[in-house]
C-alpha cells in the first residue's frame, strides 16, 4: 500500500470516527437537549470540555505516526515482546 492511500484512510478516518462517536450517536442519544449538570456543577461541563481540548493532540499525533510509519507504537512492542521482525 502507497503511503498516499495510508494518508488518506488515515485522515477519512478521522474525519468520520469523530463525527460518528461525537457527533451523531450523542445527537441520537439526545437530540442535543441536555439536562441539568451533574451535581448541578457547570464546573463538570468545562472540566469535560478542557479534557476533550487536551487529548487531540495526542489523536493527532497517533493517526498522523500510524499514517506515515504503518504500525502503531503497540503493534510495534508486541512484535519485539514476539520475537518477529518489524
């Protein structure tokens, strides 16, 4: 498989992932109608949003070392764990 078409899967992917697990089944769940906090502390609410903020860098950088170098950091432990090579 070219690295272009690694590239590209990567990127539809994610693209599509996030707006599937983010976007539409919270959407279907809910039909974006929250309800009240919970504990009824909208520090709850912003505490979950820095969260989501501070792990897309390291999404990004998964998908973009899986795109350019083919195998996941695990995939590549597991082989030496294995004994196979990578």
């Amino acid at each position: 498989m070219s690295k272009a078409i690694a590239v590209l899967g990567s990127a539809l992917f994610f693209v599509i992932a996030p707006l599937v697990l983010a976007g539409f089944v919270p959407w279907w769940v809910t039909h974006w109608e929250f309800r009240p906090t919970f504990f009824g502390v909208d520090l709850t609410r912003i505490l979950g949003d820095i969260l989501i903020i501070v792990g897309v860098p390291g999404l990004v950088d998964s998908f973009t070392r899986f795109a350019l170098e083919g195998a996941s950091p695990d995939a590549r432990a597991l082989r030496q764990i294995w004994g196979e090579n990578s």
